[in-house]
C-alpha cells in the first residue's frame, strides 16, 4: 500500500490542527456565556463544544497514525484508526444529547431555572456561528479532497453546531421577547431549544454511527460491489467477473477480484489485463487492487481443438 504523499498529509493534519484551535475557542466563549446567562441551550453548546474539542483531539491524533504506510504488524495499512476515530466521536454525540435531554426535562417539569438573556449573549454566539461555518468548510473540502472518515466526522460535527447554534440564539431571543412582552410561556423556549440541539445532535450521530461501524465490519456501501464489478465485466479480456470482496481502511479500499479469462491467452496477456482492471478500479475509489485470473475457454470455442503433440483431435478438457 503507498504511503500518503506529504504535501497531502500535511494538508490533513493541519486542517485538523485548525479544528482543535476552533473548539478551544468555542469552548472558551460559550463557557462564558453560560455563566453570564444560565441559558439551557447555550449549556448544551458548550457541553457539545467541549465534546467537539475532544472529537478534534482525536481526530487530530488519528489522522497522524492513520497516515502512517503499512509495516509488518499492519499489512494493510492504519487507515482504520480514522474509522475508529469517527466512531468515537458518535459515542461523544450520543454522550452530550443523553444529557442535554435530561437536563431539558428537568426544567420543563421539575426545576425552573432563570435565563438572562442579552445582546452580549447574542453577539458571542453570532461570532461561533461565523467559526463553525468557517471550519466546517474547510474540514469538508479537505475530506472530500483526500476522502478523509475522520475529517469528514468532524466536518459533520462542526455543521451541526451551526444550526444547533441558531436553534440557541432564537430560543434566547424567544426568552427575551417573553420578558419584554410579558409572555410566561416562552420562559420554555431555552429548554425547547437544547431539546431540538439535541435532536440535531442524535440524528446526525445515528448517520455517523452507521457508517462507521459499517467500515469496522467491512461492510461494502450501497452499490459500490455492484459498480465495480459492471466496470471489470466490461474490460477487455474478462469472459466473467466470478467475485469482486472489498473493505475499507481509512479512506482507502482493497479489492479482491476475480475474474474468468481465455485459456488460450499467453501470461503475458492475462498480466496486461489484470493492470488494466486494477486501473479501472483505482478511478471508481482509491484502492489496492489483487486480481485472480482463472483459465476458462472461451463461448464459442469449438468442442474439438488440435492436439500439437499429435495429430488426433481431441476434445476440449481430455487430457
């Protein structure tokens, strides 16, 4: 397996280097925040935000093994650890919504608790709007760039707290216009507000966590098997694709095929041909490709053939 060039691991290490600077700066404003106005939802960001930092930490870390070429005790490489990572970060999201939830109910049905609202608490909030979409930009360019699970949870991560973050500023608002116009029920608008951040935060994690428990197994996604397996049928020489098995390590896969081809070609043929098949998988996804050729005559063979050693005819598989 080829290692990563460094122009290329430098880029992904550094994209998740400015990840782990934004989350400490999240973390730090909406800390203050929380002090400052007690609000449920601007609670449940910076626990999300604290959670994010340590997501970006290990991203970070990840991507610096996962980078690494293959040696003897990992023949296939280190790509896993990225996989690894985004399910770590899953569990994280799961973590912070459990709490967020629990949290939400008791101040609807057990606790009241009193917001102060204010235009600092909206202005620090719009600047971490301004971070996350700034970040989750750039994390999501240089995981599509480099096929990057890890970068691309974290990218997730960051695109969340975008609309979790306006969920929270039109809650504090609610809360504020509720004071000011003397509305008591929308005193319940922060507490609604960490239940939909919340929510955000358990749907996006349910998409994360399949599909990253989906590379741990080695499961194929939808219709990658069937892809690859159309464009080997189609190459020159393959009389038939008998198997085509895939699995992923980090943002490479190594694919297992094969494929039926004329018996009568010379090896140098069959050597041609199966570099040809690996090039063409290689433009479907990024991938370490192993093809078996097996011998099989071909349609329309006659059912005699000329013996060289003799001259009596002879049927096809006579020895």
């Amino acid at each position: 397996m080829e290692a990563l060039l460094p122009g290329e691991s430098r880029e992904k290490k550094r994209a998740a280097l400015l990840s782990v600077g934004s989350a400490l700066l999240l973390v730090s404003l909406k800390s203050f925040l929380v002090i400052r106005t007690g609000s449920l939802g601007v609670l449940s960001e910076a626990l999300h935000s604290g959670l994010d930092l340590l997501a970006a930490i290990i991203t970070f870390l990840s991507i610096r093994v996962s980078d690494q070429p293959a040696d003897e005790r990992h023949p296939y490489g280190h790509g896993k650890f990225e996989n690894f990572s985004a399910f770590v970060e899953t569990g994280l999201l799961v973590l912070t919504a459990m709490y967020v939830v629990y949290e939400a109910f008791d101040r609807l049905f057990f606790h009241s608790v009193h917001i102060q609202p204010s235009v600092t608490a909206i202005l620090v909030l719009l600047v971490a709007l301004s971070i996350d979409i700034t970040r989750s930009r750039k994390l999501s360019r240089v995981a599509a760039k480099y096929s990057s699970e890890a970068l691309e949870a974290d990218a997730l991560h960051f695109s969340t707290d975008v609309w979790s973050t306006i969920v929270v500023i039109a809650g504090i608002c609610l809360v504020w216009a509720g004071e000011r116009w003397n509305v008591p029920w929308l005193m319940y608008a922060d507490a609604l507000a960490g239940l939909t951040v919340a929510a955000v935060i358990l749907w996006v994690g349910s998409r994360l966590g399949k599909r990253t428990l989906d590379a741990l197994l080695d499961a194929a996604p939808e219709g990658l098997l069937e892809q690859i397996t159309k464009a080997i049928g189609q190459m020159e020489g393959v009389l038939n694709v008998q198997r085509v098995r895939l699995r992923r390590a980090g943002n490479r896969y190594f694919v297992d095929a094969t494929v039926s081809v004329p018996r009568t070609a010379s090896l140098e043929q069959v050597h041609g041909w199966s570099d040809a098949i690996e090039q063409r998988v290689a433009e479907i996804v990024p991938s370490d490709v192993v093809v078996h050729a097996e011998p099989r005559a071909p349609k329309g063979e006659p059912f005699f053939r000329f013996d060289p050693r003799g001259s009596a005819a002879k049927r096809i598989g006579d020895s």
